[in-house]
C-alpha cells in the first residue's frame, strides 16, 4: 500500500506586521503580538516595509506596529514615509516609542498614527490598542468636542465642580505667572479666624504653557515626563492617572507643571484641554491656569469653561494694542469676552497722580475696566520666585502680596455665597 500523504496545515494569514530597525530591541512587543495574534503576524525591518507597502500583498494588513526608539530619531524622514504609505493604502497605524524626544514623536503622530503606546508596553496595553483600531470589537463612539461646561450629570471622578479661573499675559513679562501661582496659594490658605473658622478649599494650578511654563521654578517643583504621557493620551485618563501627575507644594496646593521639554502648543486639541478641565473640576474647589500668552485653538475651551478670565497687562502701548486685538477677536468669534477681568500689573502708586490719569485715560480709550491694580514690589518678587515660594512665605507683608489676597478673599467669598444660594 501506498502510504498516505502528509497534508501540512496552511500558513496562518498575516494580518498584521511589525516595523522597527531591529525588532530584538522589543523583546515585550513580540511576546505582546505573539499573545495577541498567535502565528498571524510577520516583522520588517524600515528597509523591507518600504518595499512591501508598495506590493499587492500589503493590502491584507490590517494593522502595523512601527516602534522607534532614541536611536531612530536620525531616520525620521524614513519613518516618516512608511506611515505616510500605510495610511494611503488604508492600512492602520500603532506607534511605539521608547525615550523618544517629545517633538519627533509629536511629528509622527501628526502624519496620522491611528494610536500610540509608550514602550516599555504597559501590561495589556497592546490588546487595548488593537481593540480600538476594530480588531475583532465595534470601534468606540467618537467624543464629542467639549466646548463649555456641562451643566447636568454626574461629573468624572468626583463630586466636586470646581471654579475654573485661567490667567492670560497679554503680553510678555506681564507677571502672570506670578499672578496665577499666588492666587492659586491664597485660595488654598484662607485666612482663619476664631469665630468663622473656614474650611480650607482643594486647589489646583495647571500649567499650560507647554513650552516656557514657569509654575514649577516659582514653587521649586521638578518637571516630570509623566505630564506629557497623560496630556498624550486624555481619552484614557482616570482620577488616578490624572492625581499622578500632580506635585503637591507644601501639602495644600496641587501642581500640574509644564512638561519636561518644550512642546509645540498645538501638541493638544481643544477636546484634550477639555478633558483635563472635567477631571480637574471634578476634583478640585478652584482651578487657576497659568496659560500661554499666545493664544491657540484651544484657547477657547478654556475661556468657555472658565468663570472669570483674568487678563494681565502693563501700563504701556504694546499692552494696549494686543488688549484691543484680544477683544476684537473674541467678538469677530462670538466668544464670552464679558468673562474678561483685566489685571493691571506694576500699576502706579496712590501717589502718582500723573500715573493715575493714564491709567483712567487707557481704561477709558480701550473701553475696559481695570478692576485689579496690582502695585510693583521689583526685587522682592523676583527673589520670592527665584526661591520657589509665594510671596505669603517669603515677603507676607508685600503690598502685592496682600493685593492678591484681598483678591482671593473676595473670589472665595463669592463662592461661597453662590454655593449657599443654591443650597
């Protein structure tokens, strides 16, 4: 008898491929591709994918994983092609990326990465990837653009609704960021007495000046690459992940600092800010902002959530012109300019008279009120924030010091008040 043929089982279908100069290099994605799709998955080098992607047999792909490391970063362009091709041939991207600097990643991500995954991989992080991409689950409803504060429902991850208060330098070197951070403290540390003692409120200031944000130096907090991995993937954001990457100073304020290196400002979308904005509410009494003096697309996010917009200019013509060109712009877009508190810096002293007749005629030609004169302390405040403290300990006696507060006193007050209306 003839002895019967030995059939050998079909290859399984490749669906799937990884890229990388040397896949060696990520020994925890291949056990993580392995676990995931068993034999239905191949490896290219940069050199092979930019040949494959451009054969027929490329259109079986479902999904690739091109993962990059530091050493890659000379090879961009390259890298650069390979996604460019796959999302022209309708074939979807995961990026992996180890110590990869903050703007080559923001690069590649711009060319359309469908997701991104931090390596070394988190566990499970892989098969969440891939499940968003559609493989073998419905894809998650789109969320919808957050552009003013919900006023029903429960909110994420506590049950606070905090008052959002952001803080604008219409120009440079308008003090804002000393503004923002001992506002931010005076609010945090009311002034008790015997007979109404107060409970003090949660507070949090966020930094989102992502490329010269200062909060960190003016409190003596270190900057940490966690901000930029949470702000990188907001859809994922929990109470948990969002309080890991806060520092606390001095137990009593709670510090979003700017991230560790210098990002574009358009490295987030407005529904990013806006999700950072929700769990910050949620979690908080007050949230001060220290914003960008540009203003950018998600500039407005923030100006729709917040309850008053605290603008800060100097008693000069380029703070003029750029408060006439901040006004026009939110009128040209509908925008609630009514939110708009101006913040006068380095105002002149009681006794000034000459300076107190132009401060009255700028109000009077911009058609502003200047609600907050904040008077000039020089020296005092420039060593208060070199030292990383507020001025409350380090010059409590400072006539902008106790400015500041008197501010803080009346916006806690207010609150207060609001809070027992709707009680």
């Amino acid at each position: 008898m003839s002895a019967a043929p030995i059939l050998s089982p079909e290859p399984a279908p490749i669906v799937a491929c990884t890229v990388s100069r040397d896949v060696a290099n990520f020994d925890l994605l291949i056990e993580d591709m392995e676990a995931e799709l068993g034999e239905s998955w191949g490896d290219l080098t940069f050199e092979d994918a930019v040949i494959f992607l451009n054969q027929p047999d490329a259109e079986m792909l479902d999904f690739v994983a091109i993962a990059v490391d530091s050493d890659d970063e000379g090879d961009l362009t390259r890298i650069s092609g390979i996604i460019t091709t796959a999302k022209e041939k309708g074939i979807r991207v995961i990026l992996i990326a180890e110590e990869v600097s903050p703007i080559a990643l923001h690069q590649l991500l711009r060319l359309g990465a469908d997701d991104f995954v931090p390596y070394p991989l988190p566990e499970g992080a892989l098969h969440e990837a891939v499940e968003r991409l559609g493989q073998g689950v419905a894809l998650p409803e789109p969320q919808p653009a957050i552009a003013a504060p919900p006023t029903t429902g429960q909110r994420p991850g506590g049950g606070r609704d905090g008052v959002v208060l952001p803080v604008h330098g219409l120009s440079g070197g308008t003090g804002a960021t000393t503004f923002a951070v001992n506002l931010a403290w005076e609010l945090a540390n009311p002034e008790q007495s015997r007979k109404n003692p107060v409970t003090p409120p949660r507070v949090c200031l966020l930094d989102f000046d992502f490329q010269f944000g200062s909060a960190s130096t003016y409190l003596d907090l270190p900057r940490r690459d966690i901000v930029f991995e949470m702000l990188q993937d907001t859809t994922h954001m929990d109470a948990e992940s969002f309080q890991q990457a806060l520092l606390s100073f001095n137990d009593r304020l709670q510090v979003l600092t700017a991230p560790a290196d210098m990002l574009p400002l358009d490295i987030v979308t407005g529904e990013d800010i806006g999700r950072v904005l929700e769990m910050a509410r949620a979690q908080f009494d007050f949230v001060v902002i220290d914003m960008p003096t540009t203003v950018v697309s998600w500039t407005e996010t923030v100006l729709n959530q917040a309850h008053l917009y605290f603008a800060l200019i100097e008693l000069d013509m380029r703070s003029a012109q750029n408060t006439l060109r901040m006004l026009r712009a939110l009128k040209a877009e509908n925008l609630p300019a009514e939110k708009l508190r101006f913040v006068l810096n380095r105002a002149p002293k009681l006794t000034d008279l000459t300076g107190k007749s132009r401060v009255k005629r700028l109000s009077e030609s911009l058609e502003i009120a200047l609600e907050v004169q904040l008077p000039d302390c020089g020296r005092v405040v420039t060593q208060a924030n070199d030292h990383g403290l507020p001025l409350a300990l380090s010059a409590a006696k400072a006539p902008l010091r106790r400015e500041i507060q008197k501010l803080a006193h009346s916006i806690a007050a207010l609150n207060r008040a609001t809070e027992a209306a709707k009680a």
